[in-house]
C-alpha cells in the first residue's frame, strides 16, 4: 500500500520585522529542522520538536585531531618542499643534505603517525566503554 502524500498548496502570509525574524531564526538553529518553515509549522500544531545537543566529550577528540591534522599539514608541506629542492639539486653535498633532511622528516612522520594510532585506539576504548 502506497502512502498518499499530502502536497502543500495553501499560502499563509505573516509578517514580522527583522528582530523577530532574527530570534525565530536562532530558535530554529536550536533545534535539528532544517528549514524554518517546518520549524514554524510545528510550533503552531503542538508537534514535538528535537533539540540539538552538543557532545561535550566530543571537544577533546576534536582539539587533538585538528592538531594532528596541522602537523600532518606541515609535514607533507616540508616534504613536497625538500622533494623540489632536491630534484633541482646539482651536487652530490647538496643531495647528501637534502636526504639527512628527509630522514628527519620520516622520523617525524612516523611520530605523528604513532600518536594518532595511538589517539584512536584511546578514543575507541573510551567510546566502547560508554
């Protein structure tokens, strides 16, 4: 059995100044609809509306991976860098440098890459815990 599905055809006009219009848009934002016009038609019908929350544990988690993702930035940032550098190199004591740089750079790498196994398996536990 198909559902019949009840188009909205009929216009209702209101008008409110830009005050109004501002605070019943940060009403809507307060909750998870979508568009202001369902948040509307729900207040004036009594309907239940979902308010949207914010996962205070989900801060740390954030906080720590927008810093892994900026090191990892500047990592990849160095390394395109040496990689052009040496590429444009000439002498053998040029290249020698650039590759103790790489390696450097690797060393960092995997640091970095340690510490973000290590903040997922941490954050996985903790979640599987909840």
């Amino acid at each position: 059995m198909k559902k019949e599905v009840k188009n909205k055809n009929k216009w209702l006009h209101i008008r409110i100044d830009e005050d109004e219009l501002l605070q019943l848009q940060n009403m809507q934002l307060r909750t998870t609809e979508k568009y202001i016009s369902n948040y509307v038609r729900k207040i004036m019908f009594n309907k239940p509306l979902i308010a949207r929350t914010r996962d205070e544990s989900l801060n740390e988690i954030i906080t720590v991976l927008t810093k892994l993702q900026k090191d990892l930035n500047g990592i990849g940032n160095n390394y395109n860098q040496m990689l052009h550098r040496l590429h444009l190199s000439t002498s053998v004591a040029e290249v020698k440098l650039w590759l103790k740089l790489y390696e450097k750079q690797r060393v960092e790498l995997f640091i970095c890459i340690d510490e973000i196994k290590a903040f997922i398996a941490k954050s996985a536990e903790k979640w599987l815990q909840e």
